[in-house]
C-alpha cells in the first residue's frame, strides 16, 4: 500500500497540486503591491526555461500535441484572465487588481491535469504528459502576459501625460 502512494502517477499529481498552491499564494500575495514591466515580463522568461526538458527524449512529443496543447492554453484558458486581469493606478504606482479568475483557472488547469491523467497513462508516458500540461500552462501564460503588458503600458502613457492633457 505505502509503495502506491509514491508511485510516478501520485507523486506527479502531488507535485502538481503543490505547484499550483504555490503559484495561487504568491499570485495573491503579489497584488498588495505595485506591478511593474519587469513583473510582468519575468514569469513567462523564466517559464521558459522549463522548454529545456525537451532535450531529455522522455519528455519529446509530436509537433501537432504540442500545437494542439498550446492553442487549448491560449484560447481556453488565458482568455478569461484576460478578460478579467485589470489594473488600477493610485499615485505614480500601478496596481494589478486581483481576479478571482485566476484561482478559477489554476484549479481548473490542475483538475484538467488530474482528470486526464488516467485517461492519457496508456499512451503517453508520465514525462510527455508533463510535458503536454507545461506547454499548456505556457500556452496559457504568454498570451495572458502580453495582454497585460499592453494593458500596463497604455495605463503608465496615460498617467506620464501633462495636467489638462486629454487621452
């Protein structure tokens, strides 16, 4: 029995539920404070350096899954970030309110992960699946960061310009 609760399967899904609470807690801590472009920029940079479990075989899977894996991040799941990650100046300082949204998507994204888990186990290996869900998750992020850079930089133009000056 203790040898099925560290199984590959267990453990990947506990990493992921850990993974995922981390990223609502610090997600949740960071709107207390202001944003800035580096803030914005940084998540999806560093992400990107998980693209070099691909050099590992185990984790290299067909062009079309990882087309397909990206595209279902980026039009099911960044979307309603989108749509709902707003910003908010208050004196010089720019602020990202905080979304309900987001702990809406993450916990959808680790329940997709967890439901699909038995549905995919006999035809991809572990490391694929890990691989599947960290180009969903990027596919997820990149447009949703891009949206709020726009966002960011429309607003900080806005309060740069001089008093009477209209948008």
């Amino acid at each position: 029995m203790t040898h099925a609760l560290f199984s590959p399967q267990v453990l990947s899904i506990l990493v992921s539920l850990f993974a995922g609470s981390a990223v609502i807690v610090l997600r949740l801590r960071a709107a207390n404070k202001p944003t800035s472009l580096k803030k914005i920029i940084m998540p999806p940079v560093g992400m990107a350096t998980g693209f070099l479990m691909f050099l590992a075989p185990a984790f290299r899977i067909p062009w079309t899954w990882v087309a397909a894996a990206f595209l279902v991040g980026a039009l099911l799941f960044s979307y309603p970030l989108i749509r709902t990650s707003k910003f908010h100046q208050v004196g010089d300082e720019i602020y990202l309110k905080r979304s309900s949204m987001f702990i809406v998507v993450i916990i959808g994204l680790l329940l997709v992960r967890t439901l699909l888990h038995d549905v995919l186990e006999p035809y991809i290996t572990i490391s694929q699946s890990a691989g599947i869900f960290f180009i969903l998750a990027f596919g997820m992020l990149l447009p949703w960061r891009a949206a709020m850079l726009v966002q960011y930089r429309r607003l900080e133009r806005r309060g740069q310009k001089a008093p009477g000056e209209k948008d």
